[in-house]
C-alpha cells in the first residue's frame, strides 16, 4: 500500500511540474510585430527572387546580372527559414509581392539596358534600406525567439547586400541614400526615390513613411527611428 500511495504522489508532482512548462508553451505566440515581420520579409523575398531572375535576363552590367544572381539565391534560402518558422507558428503568409512592388517589377520588366541597369539599382537600394530597419526592429521589439533569431540571421546578409548596391551605384553614378554604417538613416539626411508609389511604415514602424522594398521612399525617417 505504501509503495502504491508513493507512485501516486509521484504521479501527482509529475503533472504539477509538467504544468507550469506546458501553460508557458502554450503562451508561445507570436506578437503582431513578429507575424508582420514574417509576413513583409516573405514579400521582400518573392519580390527579390523576381527582380533577380529580371537582372540575369535585362541587364547590360555584368555587376548588375552578378547581384542580381546572388539577390536570387539569398532571397530563396532566407525565404526557406521564413516558411519553416511561420508555418510553425502558424502564420499565414502571403502569395506575393505587394502592389508596389509588383509595379516596380512590372516597370523593370519594360525597360532594358543601361537605364534597366540604374533604374534596378535605385529600387533595390530603397528596398534593402526598408529590409534593413524593418529587420532592425523586429531585433528590437520581436518577442517569438525564432523570429527575432531569423530576423538576426538576415540581418548581415541584408547588410552585405546594400553594401555592395551602394558601391555599383557609385560606378553607375546612382543617387545612394544618406546612410550610416548600419544601413539606418543618418540623422538629417535625404533619401532617393525609388521608381514605386509611397507605401505604409515597415512592420513595427512609429508611423513614418518608409520605402517599401523596391518601392518609392517618399519622407526622410524620423531621428532614432528604426
């Protein structure tokens, strides 16, 4: 009887533990900021992916048709990780790009040659600069680990990217936008339109306008944001 009352009183202690583990699993959601976040860098993705495979096929720089390739394959193992982790959390992804970047896409798409060559580099300049802070923020303020891990992991390789959009832009002579090291805004400086329309803040945003990747920056951020 004595060894039966023990087993159930372990039995006992071991669901009281399990408890506390399974409320904090279940409480394991992603905020909106993280599902925004998934969501806009699914877009940002697919719209790379497309212009990538644009730049390969219109381009007349061979730096151009060389970014272009590596924007294509980045995008497309990032974009991997993206779907594994929303669809983990549960998180519905879109299907494609935004409107604005669909009509950028559908301008590049009309134009060929040395103008194509600059006008892809002004728009992927205005977009990496949105990746950037967009991702910037959900470091910041996302609260799903996995999220926040994949935000961090995008980060460099966003990074890396504007880096070397910023020094083909110079040898195209592209306006680049006023930046720090960081890829945020300097404080005071102006921003390049891009070839899209004005579109709302990245996810997470303090309500200022930002370019959507590929899209049209339209007002300088505001000081410390992003």
């Amino acid at each position: 009887m004595l060894g039966i009352k023990r087993l159930g009183l372990l039995a006992a202690l071991v669901v009281i533990g399990l408890a506390p583990a399974t409320a904090v699993q279940a409480a394991a959601q992603p905020s909106a900021q993280d599902t925004q976040y998934l969501q806009a860098v699914h877009q940002v993705n697919l719209f790379e992916i497309t212009a990538g495979d644009l730049a390969r096929r219109k381009a007349q720089s061979e730096d151009v048709k060389r970014l272009g390739e590596m924007f294509r394959t980045d995008h497309t193992q990032l974009d991997q990780t993206v779907q594994s982790t929303a669809q983990q959390l549960n998180v519905t992804l879109p299907s494609e790009p935004t409107a604005d970047q669909q009509q950028v896409l559908d301008r590049l798409g009309n134009l060929d040659g040395a103008e194509f060559d600059r006008q892809w580099v002004t728009a992927q300049l205005a977009g990496h600069v949105q990746a950037i802070q967009a991702t910037q923020t959900e470091i910041s303020q996302g609260t799903e680990q996995s999220v926040v891990q994949l935000a961090q992991n995008a980060l460099p390789i966003l990074q890396a990217h504007y880096d070397e959009l910023v020094t083909l832009a110079q040898q195209l002579g592209v306006p680049v936008p006023q930046t720090s090291a960081t890829g945020t805004p300097s404080p005071g400086g102006t921003t390049t339109p891009g070839p899209g329309a004005p579109v709302p803040p990245a996810p997470g945003g303090t309500g200022t306008e930002q370019p959507a990747p590929g899209g049209t920056i339209t007002n300088s951020p505001a000081p410390g944001d992003g």
